[in-house]
C-alpha cells in the first residue's frame, strides 16, 4: 500500500529553504563516505515537507545511527 503523505502548510519558500538545507548537509556527508539509506532518506523528505520539525529530524538520524543504520 502506498503512503499519502499530507504536509502541512509551509510556504514554498520554506520548503525550498529546507530542500537547500537537506542537500548541502547530504553534500558533506557523501564527501565524508555517506551511503544512501532509503529510512535517513525518507526522513529527510517529511522534514522538506514539513511534516516532522528539526528537532524531529535530528532525533530519527541520531537513534539511526545508534542502530547502527
């Protein structure tokens, strides 16, 4: 079953300040050995959306990372 994913009312500005964000950071981690992950990912894309905060974000990399993800 697919996920609809319904965002919260960011402007578009917001969204791209946030997709700006996510890219440079993913940018930095790819020159320092980053692998795609498909969950850091999607993670990633809910923050862009607005669907999880900041916050949130860090929180899903962190306990990632502690699962050794």
């Amino acid at each position: 079953m697919k996920k609809t994913l319904i965002a919260p009312a960011i402007t578009h500005e917001e969204l791209q300040r946030r997709r700006r964000a996510v890219e440079e950071a993913r940018a930095a981690n790819f020159r320092q050995g980053y692998r795609h992950d498909a969950v850091l990912e999607e993670a990633n894309e809910r923050f862009i959306l607005g669907l999880i905060s900041l916050d949130d974000l860090k929180k899903e990399m962190r306990q990632a990372v502690l699962n050794n993800r």
